[in-house]
C-alpha cells in the first residue's frame, strides 16, 4: 500500500517508520519540503531536526502535503491538531476523494497556558471537522489517545489494552483494523465507537492522558476499558 | 462516621445504601423532603420515587440540604451536575467549612442535546467551580468516571481497573482513599491525579463513557491504565 504521512513531528516520524518496517511506500508531506530539510535545530518540543532522522529512514519519501496526498492510497493524518485543516487543505480534496484518511492528531490548544486544553471540543471535535471539510474522504478517528510509540508497538504497555475507531463509514473501519492489527493490535483490543462524532470522546481523553502522564511519569501506558 | 449525601437520584440512594450498610449514619439532602416524599411517579429517567426506595432504608434518613451537611462529618455531592452549586449553596458554607466534600457528580449538559455534553469544560471542571465556590472546603473529586454500581461495588467488573482522585488536600484525599478501600477499591488502584484542577481530565471522560455504555451495551465497566 502507498501512504501519505501528513506531519514531519515525532508522531509523523514514528507512524512513517513503522509503516515503512511493514512494506508499504510511504511518503512524509510538508508543507514546504526544502524549509523541513533546511532546519539544523531541534524544534520547540526538542524534536530533533528531519534532516538528522531522514538518512536512518531513505526509504521514506518526503514531498509537499499535496505530492503525498495524490500518491497515496491511505492517508494519515499526523500533523499537529491545530493546523490539520490548513495541511489537508493544502494537501487539496481531491487528492482526499474517496480515500481512507486515518486521524491520529488531537486539537491541542496551547493558548489557554499549560495543560494544554482542546478546540474544538465537547459538541464538535476535529475528527467531524476534518469530515465535515472533507466529506469525500472515509475519516476514521484512532490511535490518538496514546503515545506514538504505544501507537506502533502496542507490547510496551503490559496486559492488554484498547483502541478506538470512530468513523462513519464500515469498510474505512474495516481497512483501519486491519492496519492496526499490523502495528500489533489484536482485533479483539480494538473498540468500534461507532460515526466519527464519538471521536470526541476520545479526543477528550487527552487532558487525563496528560496527567496521568505526570502522575505515572512516563508515557508507556494506555486505556483498557475492564468489562464485567 | 456521618455522612450526608446530596440528591435522591439514583447515585445518591446506592452511594447512601452502601455507607449505611458500612455502618455509618447517613442523611440524604435534598431540596424539599416533604416534595421528595411526596412524589409517586417514576422521575424522567425511570426512577423510582423516594417514598418507595425508603422503606427498605429505612435507617437512612431524609432532611434538606442544610440539615443534612450539618449534621454530617463528610460531605457527598451526588447531585445532578447541573444542580451542583445550587444544591450546596443550600447546605451552606457553614456547613461545609473544613469538611471533606467528595464530589462525584458530573455537569452533564442536556440543552445541546443527546448525548449530553459537559458545561463547565476543558478550561474549567465541576470540581473546581465547587472547591472556588467554597474555599474551605476540603472538594475531592473521585467515583465519577463509572456507572453508581461499580462505585459501591468493584467487584463488578472483571480484573484490575482504576478510580482516580483529585483535590488541593493530601489528607482529605487520604481520607476519600480510606473510603474507597471500603468501598472495596485497593488503595493501588486508586490513582491521584493531582490537585483539584485535574478533575477536568475525569469530568472529561464522561463522553466516551457514554458511547462505551452505548457499543458495550451494558454499564458494568470501567477505565484501567495499563501501564508498562
């Protein structure tokens, strides 16, 4: 499978891996390729600079949003929630059309102070927005409410635990299941919410996520959701 | 000990049961007992009136907001969210005063429809505008991530799963920790989040609660951190 991975941060860089380890073709979009490889520092979050990572990972492609949105099957979108609609934007609707785009970013608002907070949130979320813009493309909310690298390597986190899929359409779902069961995920840990406006609920797991990533000290935990 | 448990929903009569049948006194609160009693009909939820609950409680008692935390040593807000600061402002602030208030209700918001959202949110929580509200005393946030039955009773839900505190006082969270070790909670699996502004991060769970109780299709579960 070809995949565009919208986001040249950390999550980009993880899901791009990953998926390259697996066979499929994979190319990074950004928003200006040259500006990407042109920076030598690490950014804001200490992100080392993409340059550095890319000799590691050549079979990764990087190119624009939209050179990786018309080569790929399957899009993911990576990038940092507040600017995911600018990104798929640039990486234009009809690159989009008729395409599974799986959302793995949360709408992270840092302009309210620390913890960060959410917007859109509680009677919208940027899974339905991304939908709402889009309405072509088959969004499917997931992955987003653990670290990357829990994400790609489910067995760092002992017992078992969960993702979701949110989304409305069945056989997105189904495509977003088994690609997850690829990463590691057993079907059985992956819960079907049911039509993307779910995806609130789980982009509202991220201010309890963060504090227990205070509280625990470490991000190599997850959500299991114990039933009687 | 005593306890006063505001509102005569369903929370408030199985959270009431349970600290009567641990042995402690127990008063529920509500606006009007003589209304409360008075009321024949199932409520909007299918509630059984009061007056039918009582006679197999008959040691738990019944008197207004303000009878009840006075006469208590611990404070229970069981109340609709929405009713919250209504109902404790009719407790009294004096009767609060340096008393542990263990809120485990949520402000569920109905006016924007179903499934309900949450008002306060995201910059703000329930928990907060009850511990601002009434310095003195001693809020915990805890048991409202989970259906009133697994509250009392664990034990419902297979395996190991978490309930969490947050609040400003060490000892009053030891003092809700205690509780909850009688409740049948091991003490290991109750995570402290924090201070009181991370009840934001519990309240926010509510959503995907919501359309968990809806794919599972039953009420009997509950969060657990799977960790590494």
């Amino acid at each position: 499978m070809r995949y565009a991975v919208l986001g040249t941060g950390t999550v980009g860089r993880v899901i791009a891996a990953k998926l390259a380890s697996l066979g499929h073709e994979v190319t990074i979009g950004t928003r200006d390729p040259q500006a990407t490889l042109a920076r030598t520092e690490p950014d804001a979050m200490g992100t080392p600079p993409f340059a550095q990572w890319q000799p590691q990972h050549s079979q990764v492609r990087l190119g624009t949003f939209a050179e990786a949105a018309a080569f790929a099957d399957i899009v993911v979108n990576a990038t940092a929630g507040a600017g995911a609609l600018a990104a798929l934007e640039a990486a234009g609707a009809d690159h989009l059309d008729g395409k599974v785009l799986l959302d793995i970013a949360n709408p992270l608002d840092f302009s309210q102070g620390m913890p960060p907070s959410l917007n859109p949130v509680n009677t919208d979320s940027l899974g339905e927005q991304i939908q709402r813009a889009f309405p072509r493309a088959k969004v499917v909310k997931t992955l987003n409410t653990m670290s990357c690298t829990v994400m790609v390597d489910p067995a760092r986190v002992s017992g078992e635990h969960h993702t979701f899929v949110s989304g409305n359409d069945p056989d997105a779902k189904k495509t977003a299941t088994g690609l997850l069961a690829s990463f590691g995920w057993p079907t059985g840990n992956v819960i079907d919410l049911g039509d993307i406006t779910t995806a609130r609920g789980t982009e509202m797991l991220l201010p309890i996520w963060l504090r227990l990533w205070g509280a625990l000290g470490h991000a190599d935990f997850n959500f299991h959701i114990a039933s009687a």
